[in-house]
C-alpha cells in the first residue's frame, strides 16, 4: 500500500508524458485475483471498449482498451494491471495525453483532474505486444495459437490463472467485473471471432481482413472474457427458457468437425440446459446466447461463450462430461461470483457436484453411486477449500510453496460436502438454498432476462443454509470447509450399546447426524455433542452409512500426510 501511495504521489508531480522502467512479466501477471490494492479499490469499471487487431502471423495483438470507471472514493491517479511486457503506444481521455508510469504488471495513470466520490471517466490505452501463448491451456493461461487439421489458424484465449491483464489492461479481481463491454477484433477475412455476447456488427475492411463488433450488456467475469478464431461453422437453433426467454443456442465448430458437432448439439445442447433450469433456475443470460466455440484446449468457461475442445467423446456415464461442466458454471461462476478466489470453491464444487447430479438423470442411481465414490477416492484433505485468509488463483488451484492450496479439493471435497449438506437439511431445502445461493430467490422462474448477477462468499452460503435449516451449521461449514482433515467417526460396542463418536474436530461440537442400518432398519442417528448412543444394539447389527451419504475419513483414503510422501517419492529430484 505504500509503494502504491509513493508512486502515486511521485505521478500527480511529473509533468512528463512517460515514465518508463524496465518491465518484465512478474508474479502479479500470471498469478490472477490477487488481494485488491488501495488503487484498485478507487473504483468501479462500469464500461470496456475492447479494439484489437490480431496479427496471426506474428502471434500478436494491437490495440486498445478504453475503460469508463466511476470513483467509489476520491482518487487522482488510476491504477490498471497490464502485463509488462506489451509496449504501451499511448494513454489519453477525451481531452488529449495522460502522464503514465509503469512498475512491473502495474499501470499507473495521473487524471487530468482529480476525481470525487461517484464522479465518472474514461481513459484509453493503446497497446501492441506478444502476449503470453499458453503451453497447456487451460492449466496456464495466454493465448493459444494452434491449427485446424486443414492447416488454418485457430486461436482461443484462457485465462482463469492469470486473469485479463495477460492481454489488455484492465481491474485484475473478481470484484472488477465491468457492468457491459464492446469488442472488437479485426481477424484475416477468411475467419471469424467469436466472443461474449452479441454479435453486432462485421465489418469488411479494405485489406480483405473483417472486424467482429461483439457486445454484452451484463456483467462478466474478467477472466470469463474470451476470443476465439478459427474457420467456424456456426451451428444454432433457440430454446425457450422457463422464464419464458427464447435462448439462442450457437455452437462454433471448425469446419473439419461439423458432422460431430451437429451431433453434440442437437443431442445434448437443449437437454443438458433443461436439466440445469429444472433443478437451478433460467440460464442467466437468454438475452443474449448460450454460446459454445470448438477450442485447441480442453474448455473454459467465459460466459455466454465456453469453451470446448473434448473432441467429441461421450464419458463412461453417457454423456459429454466437459460441455456439462463447463456449462455448470454459467450459474456457479458467471451469474453467482465468487467474491474472493478463497470462495472458489462455489464455483467449482458446485460445478462438480452437477455431474453426479446429470449422471443419475442419464444413467441412474448405480452411476450416481459410482460417480460419487470415484470423486471421494480423489479428496486429499489437506487444507480447507474455504480458506479464510485470500488466496490468488495459483495458491488455490495448483496449491502454493507451503502447501497451504486445496487444489483438486474444490472440486472433490466440494461436491462431497453438498452432498452431506444434503443429507443434512433435506432435498427441498439443499435445492432452496441452491436457488438463493445463484439468484436470491427459492422462485428464480419469476425472473426476467437479464438477471442480476452477484457476489457471493462462503459465509454468504452459511447464512442461507442456516436459515433453510433453522439452525445455525455453523460447526458444519467449520469443519468442512474452513479446516482440511477430515471427520472421523469412532465406532465402538459398550456395555449400554453401540456408541459413534466423531474425532479429528478439535474441541467443537460436531452434531453430524449419519445414517445407520440396524437390523435391516435404516435409521437416520442424532448427536448429542460428538457422540450417539444405540441401547442395546451390538456391532453384528449395525451398518454405518450404506450409502454413503456423509463426508468422513475412510480407511481407503491415505491421510494428507501419506498422500504427500508418496507424491514425494514419484516427483523426479534435480
């Protein structure tokens, strides 16, 4: 907060047009929704104007990004992250130059005059540089340039890690999502670009290339922003939504795979997007599309526009897995947002646990059951999937240098633990809260296109579950979500009974109800504390859990700590 204070301060005193310094590609580029700095606290993005020239051949772009932002408190300078290594051909608002300085992936901009709480600007950067090409997309982001099978370009942007500022400068945080953007992006003639939203206009220009005019007027995720180009066969048709919106179905596909496409899409498409309205609520964004783009990478999900490269292959339970997930998170990711990376987890645990939920419509309760028991051989229990501290993407998804990240665990342990919650409140009420969570209301078929999206955190899904429960789960989202090590139930024959003690949570009462088969009777087994008692009932007459419906530690899980060893001892030493 100093540095960022001094600097500011050194900018509102230049009188020079630049000020540059050596800038290379820092930890704060490729490592996303780090903790906000008092200057990006200055403000709110209202609006992005997006212009960008894709330059195949040289793997790069040129362009602009005018940014309207409004003052939440006074403020002098503007603080934007851009990737240091994109050279910065010039920075103005309407009345002409702004002083600028620049300090590692920061971009610092001196106002022409100060600004006051609510007081609105616009401010352009015009850019061109090489920005960062991924490797392994979607597991790091950039920009992938790769080709069809008939040698023609094909490029898509991920960006889930490093977040926007690895190719136009913009507010890097959850919190940043502008209320509407314009894009615009000038591809070789023989290309399309498809982007979020709209599709406005396509303009030819004299050099034979086109310029895609793309506009959403909803708020995005920054990192759900999302270009893709390529020879594009676009597939389309419409639906129409509970709430009564005719959604527009498009799925871009390079022309060598149309045949499979058309496959995907008028199996699957409308049926997979039933499923999420029947059991979530509309799909958030009807006004504009329900867009799908064939991608080089595996998929992504930027709104109104995933991303989908899983070539086609329907998994073991009947259906496409990565279209099904991906499209999960139109409603646990882009409608409902995280409001720090520590509450990823409601992205992704939500998105996971609607796969078993997909697999039991396809296939049944055996697949369900399956599915379910695959996922939990899969938990580490290491750390909490909820930290309270603020994580930035990488520490979360690829678990940081001291081993404090979940990683895999917002997937796994997330699904696990709805699936617990479940059992805990009831069907009815887990669905209500479910509903509340993503739209604020248990009626979101009553909601009209567009709906509001919002900011949701952990303690925001407490509260609702509690008050679905009617009672505080306080001890439940404590252990599960805010602490790593799983619960483990102790199961012992006394001299008054069959006794279940719950172990591995410290000194807090964890009244954890589980269900028990005795004598062939499947009863449903309260806590006092950490303890339960059966009178009378012997170890021969009980089966704990049969179906495993609570989240607990299982001998057939190794524990974090023999997890990590045996990782060790496979990981190859330098």
């Amino acid at each position: 907060m100093m540095r960022t204070l001094l600097i500011a301060s050194l900018l509102v005193l230049c009188s020079c047009a630049v000020t540059e310094v050596d800038v290379t590609r820092s930890d704060a580029t490729t490592d996303s929704s780090r903790p906000m700095s008092e200057g990006l606290q200055s403000y709110d993005v209202e609006h992005y104007t997006l212009r960008n020239d894709i330059l195949v051949d040289e793997k790069a772009i040129a362009g602009s990004s005018a940014i309207r932002f409004r003052a939440v408190r006074g403020m002098a300078v503007l603080e934007l992250d851009f990737d240091g290594l994109f050279t910065i051909d010039g920075v103005e608002d309407a009345a002409g130059p702004l002083d600028y300085t620049r300090d590692e992936a920061k971009l610092y901009i001196t106002l022409r005059a100060p600004l006051n709480v609510g007081d609105t600007h616009t401010v352009t950067v015009r850019y061109h540089g090489v920005p960062i090409e991924a490797k392994r997309a979607p597991w790091d982001g950039g920009f992938v340039w790769s080709k069809t099978p008939a040698g023609k370009p094909w490029i898509a942007t991920a960006m889930q890690g490093e977040g926007c500022d690895i190719w136009w400068p913009c507010k890097d945080h959850p919190a940043g999502e502008p209320s509407s953007m314009d894009m615009y992006f000038t591809v070789p003639g023989e290309l399309t670009a498809a982007a979020n939203g709209v599709l406005i206009d396509v303009v030819d220009e004299e050099d034979g290339r086109r310029t895609f005019h793309w506009r959403t007027e909803v708020p995005t995720n920054t990192y759900g922003v999302a270009l893709n180009v390529a020879p594009y066969v676009l597939i389309e048709d419409s639906y129409t939504s509970i709430n009564g919106t005719e959604i527009p179905l498009m799925f871009w596909a390079i022309e060598d795979h149309e045949e499979q496409a058309r496959v995907l899409f008028e199996e699957e498409f409308a049926k997979v997007l039933e499923f999420f309205e029947r059991k979530v609520g509309p799909y958030p964004w009807g006004q504009e599309k329900l867009g799908v783009a064939e991608t080089p990478h595996l998929g992504m999900e930027h709104q109104t526009i995933n991303a989908y490269g899983n070539e086609f292959r329907r998994g073991d339970y009947g259906f496409d897995w990565l279209f099904q997930h991906e499209l999960a998170h139109e409603w646990f990711g882009n409608v409902m947002t995280h409001v720090t990376v520590s509450d990823m987890w409601l992205h992704e645990g939500f998105g996971a646990f609607m796969q078993p939920e997909y697999t039991k419509e396809v296939m049944g309760d055996a697949a369900f059951h399956s599915t379910m028991y695959n996922t939990y051989l899969k938990i580490n229990a290491c750390n909490a999937i909820a930290p309270r501290e603020e994580f930035s993407a990488d520490q979360l998804y690829f678990d940081d240098p001291e081993g404090k990240g979940p990683a895999g665990d917002i997937y796994t342990k997330g699904t696990w633990l709805l699936h617990s919650l479940r059992y805990v409140i009831g069907e009815d009420a887990f669905w209500r809260s479910v509903r509340r969570l993503v739209f604020d209301t248990v009626n979101p078929a009553e909601l009209a296109a567009p709906i509001a999206a919002r900011l949701r955190s952990t303690d925001d899904y407490l509260r609702i579950v509690s008050d679905e429960a009617g009672a505080d789960l306080g001890w439940f989202f404590e252990v599960y979500a805010r602490r790593g090590p799983l619960p483990v139930l102790e199961v012992s024959e006394t001299a008054d009974g069959f006794l279940l003690e719950w172990q591995n949570v410290g000194d807090l009462d964890f009244p954890m109800p589980i269900p028990v088969r005795v004598s062939g009777s499947l009863q449903r087994v309260e806590f006092d504390g950490n303890q339960a008692l059966l009178p009378g009932v012997t170890e021969a007459d009980v089966q704990v859990d049969p179906f495993m419906q609570v989240l607990r530690k299982l001998p057939v899980v190794p524990t974090c700590e023999e997890r990590r060893a045996e990782e060790d001892k496979e990981t190859p030493h330098r």
